[in-house]
C-alpha cells in the first residue's frame, strides 16, 4: 500500500520534470563565479529548488483538483481521481517548503530574506488562471526565479546579469506552456477560466509561443555578450533554437497532436543542453 502511494505521488510530481528548471539554476551558479561552485552549495541549491519545485507543483494539483475532475484531458490526473489522501500532498507542500527555507538559511542571509517571496509566487501562480491570461508568463517568471536565486546563493547579492537568464528561462517556459494550453481552449472558455489561447484563439496563441521563444534567444545572446562566454556557450544557444525551430515545426494551429511530445520530452534538454555547453566553455 505505501509503495503503490509513493509510485503514484511520483507520477503525480513528475519528478523528470525538474530537468525545466534545475539546470538553469545550476548556470545561474556556475556564471556567478565563472567555475565552479563548493559542493556544498550545490547541494543546497539542489535541496531548494527540488523541495521549491515538489511544493508548487503539489499546491497546483490541490488547488485545480476540482478544474482538473471536470476536464476530460485531465479527470484521470492522481489528484482529481482521488488517487492520493489530501493531508499527505498538503504535508508535502509543508515538507518542501520547510527544506526550502532550511536550504536558504545554509546558504546566505538573503537567500533565507527572499524564500517568503518565492512560496508567494509558487503557491500564487496556481490561482492566476481565474483572473488573468498572463498566467503563463507568471509560470515562466515563477521557474525563472531559479537562475537569479542561485547567483544570489553563490554571491549574497542581487546582481542584473542572472536577471537577464531569469528573463529568458521565463519566456521560454511560458511560450511552450501556452501551445500546450491550446488543449484546453473549449474547456477554458466554458468555464470561465483565463489563458492566452481562450483569449487570443489557437493561431493568436501561437504567434505569442513563437515570439517568445525568438525573445528568449535573443536574451541568451545578450547574456553571452554581458559575461563574455566563448563559442561553446553559443553553440548550445543556436542548438537550442533550433530544437524551439523543430518544435514549432510538428506542432501547428491545425495540428496539436505532438504538443506533449513537443512541450515536455523535447523541452525537458533544452537546459542542460545550454548548461553543458556553458561548462565546457567556462572550465575549456
């Protein structure tokens, strides 16, 4: 019985989903001393964004259950079948955040002052869709916060460069967020709920994902130029475009059928793709 609970909170969590944002971060901390970072600190900056990230997205699971039930695409999900006692997801959310602010206070006093600020933005993303259909781009700038947080674990201080990073980790996520939304544009309209597609339509959702997308390459050239990266860096940047190329290619307005294979398997290397490349170019 414990074990067939912890296969399905780890279906739930999705915990390959963590490669989004953890390599990122770990840029974000390799760029702040241009080397490499203590052990220590990248373990505790792993600690963070993995407690950060299980937290958020138990917290989304709860709190869209009952949207998520309604939804044939999604009425299967552990959460909204019931699959998982409530107490034991609302005591992850309690465990990961806890580790988080354990994680902060072992790395510097800012770190543990701005946590407060991150569960803000986790927990509150999750309610944005009833209200406003920025809510990818606060999906975005919620997992971009990990390349800025690490430079700040690594530096103690708030520097603009990683909010360069930040910026582009942001419109990348929200841009592949909004095709895969396309799934649910009857849904959302019926229920009143806000999102770019319901909004703007497929097409004009689309065109949002693709400027997006072209923004966050070009934020990553400029985080080259400011720090001074070398050719490896910028390999892995124009890889990484066009695997964004590729994946605007197989998904279109007329046909959604790879949208998961696009927005999940294919995305899921984006960051460690840019995360090699930039090590080699840093320690080459």
């Amino acid at each position: 019985m414990a074990l067939e609970k912890l296969l399905k909170f780890l279906k739930m969590i999705d915990f390959g989903h963590t490669l989004f944002g953890l390599p990122f971060a770990y840029l974000g901390a390799f760029l702040a001393v241009m080397g490499v970072p203590t052990l220590s600190q990248l373990g505790w900056i792993t600690l963070a964004m993995i407690s950060a990230r299980t937290s958020a997205l138990c917290l989304n699971r709860i709190i869209d259950r009952h949207l998520d039930r309604a939804n044939p695409r999604t009425a299967h999900w552990v959460m909204a079948s019931g699959q998982l006692p409530l107490a034991l997801v609302w005591g992850t959310v309690l465990i990961g955040f806890l580790l988080l602010f354990l994680a902060a206070s072992r790395l510097n006093p800012l770190c543990l002052q701005l946590a407060p600020l991150a569960v803000v933005v986790l927990w509150g993303y999750s309610y944005t869709k009833r209200f406003t259909w920025w809510c990818h781009i606060i999906l975005g700038l919620a997992i971009g916060m990990g390349p800025v947080g690490a430079w700040i674990a690594i530096t103690g201080r708030l520097d603009w460069q990683p909010i360069l990073l930040s910026l582009a980790v942001a419109c990348w996520v929200a841009g592949f967020d909004i095709t895969y939304a396309c799934q649910d544009i009857e849904f959302d309209r019926k229920q009143g709920l806000y999102s770019i597609p319901a909004r703007f339509g497929i097409k004009g959702a689309f065109r949002f994902s693709e400027t997006l997308h072209l923004i966050m390459v070009v934020l990553l050239i400029a985080v080259g130029l400011v720090l001074s990266l070398g050719v490896w860096y910028y390999i892995g940047v124009t890889i990484a475009a066009l695997i964004l190329l590729y994946e605007h290619r197989i998904v279109t307005p007329e046909n959604l059928s790879r949208v998961n294979f696009a927005s999940f398997k294919i995305n899921r290397y984006v960051g460690l793709l840019i995360f090699v490349t930039t090590l080699a170019d840093i320690l080459g």
